[in-house]
C-alpha cells in the first residue's frame, strides 16, 4: 500500500506564515553533557504543515478536539490545477474543471495542487494562487474540507499584492462558517493520483485553533 508524506519537517529558520514568531527547535539536553538527549520545541499552532479550526477565526467557532478522531482521516480527491501564475486567483470554474463533481460529493476532502510546494524557502511561496469565495461556496456545497499546497487558501499580503484582491481571509470564513477544516502548507501532491487517503492528525492540544500535522497520503 504506497504512502506519501505530504509533511514539511518542523525545523528552526523554515517559512512561517508573514508576523508568525519564528520556529525554534533545540537542544535541551545532550547525551555529552546531561547523559541524555531532549529537545525544546517552540512552534506556533499554524507552522508548517498544519490544520485550521474554525476556532482559528471564529470566536465561537470549533476548536479541533471537537471533531471525532477519524475526521482527520480523510477521503481525498486531488484538485491538480497546474500550472498556476503567481497570486492568480482558483475560482469555481476551475474546481469543476479539475475534479469531477460525483467524485467531489463522495470526498471527505479536496486537495488543491497548485505546484506551490516548489517554492517552499523561497519569497515566491507567499505569491501563491488562491481560492476565491465561489470556491469555497462550492466546497461546501461539496460538503468537503480543503487542503493546499501553499501557506493560505486566501491571498497573502505581500509588497507584490494587487488591486482588487479579497482583503481578511474570507475563503477561511466561508468554510468555517460551515465547519470546515483547513490544510495548509502540503508538499508532494503532484506525486499522488485522482484519489487516496490522508491521514492528518493533530496533536492532542486542549482548545487548540490549529496544529501541526504529520499528513500522510495512503493510496490503496
């Protein structure tokens, strides 16, 4: 049964969403000096390859130990959208285009490949494509959660950000609003087929907004 790590390693110095604190990962203790190795993670619930909550945004909105367990196992089916411009905006009409709508209805999850994972370290990463809100209505019209290869479903602000884009995140908004879940800041998409799982636990933080996650693609 192939697998597929769809995960960026948590490391000190990797790209962190624009005002997010830095990752720091450290030695805490060494087998030279101590007798025994540990580590200090200090990492931001939305680092690396992570899950929102709709309590990300939402000030009533659930955090993730409200959701079953098995919700974060996901039936996939891959949206690949390639080749995609910088900041150029995933409407509907592209959704309909990449994956079939029968399909999209027997799906837990829609994964968005927009080749984005290329660019990860890079300043391009945060000129990404993104959803718009006829996007999001049509995922949850699909009833499906969404996952990324980019840091944000929705436009990041950057010096290179232009007239007329949704300013706030209103793609999180409208999939919230209906319970959704978002994956951001996947990697090797482009590897997986039309359909698979994913495995995407969080880690077992009480009223946690978001978490990092080790999302693992299974392909039967």
């Amino acid at each position: 049964m192939p697998t597929y790590d769809l995960s960026h390693p948590l490391e000190s110095g990797m790209p962190v969403y624009p005002g997010d604190p830095p990752v720091e990962i450290e030695p805490a203790a060494t087998v030279a000096d101590d007798g025994y190795r540990t580590t200090s993670l200090d990492v931001d619930t939305h680092a690396g390859t992570h899950v929102d909550a709709p309590a990300h945004l939402l000030a009533d909105g659930p955090t993730l130990e409200e959701y079953p367990l098995e919700t974060f196992r996901f039936a996939a089916r891959l949206a690949d959208l390639r080749p995609l411009a910088d900041r150029e905006p995933i409407d509907a009409d592209a959704l309909y285009s990449a994956v079939d709508a029968d399909a999209a209805l027997e799906a837990d999850l829609l994964a968005v490949c927009t080749g984005w994972a290329a660019h990860w370290g890079t300043d391009r990463y945060f000129e990404h494509p993104y959803l718009t809100d006829g996007a999001a209505d049509l995922l949850v019209e699909w009833g499906c959660h969404l996952g990324i290869d980019a840091p944000n479903v929705d436009p990041t602000p950057t010096a290179a950000a232009r007239d007329g884009e949704p300013d706030g995140y209103p793609v999180h908004r409208v999939l919230f609003a209906d319970g959704r879940l978002i994956v951001e800041n996947l990697r090797a998409l482009e590897a997986v087929p039309c359909e698979f799982d994913v495995h995407a636990y969080p880690l077992s933080v009480r009223n946690a907004d978001g978490s990092p996650v080790r999302a693992v693609a299974v392909v039967e």
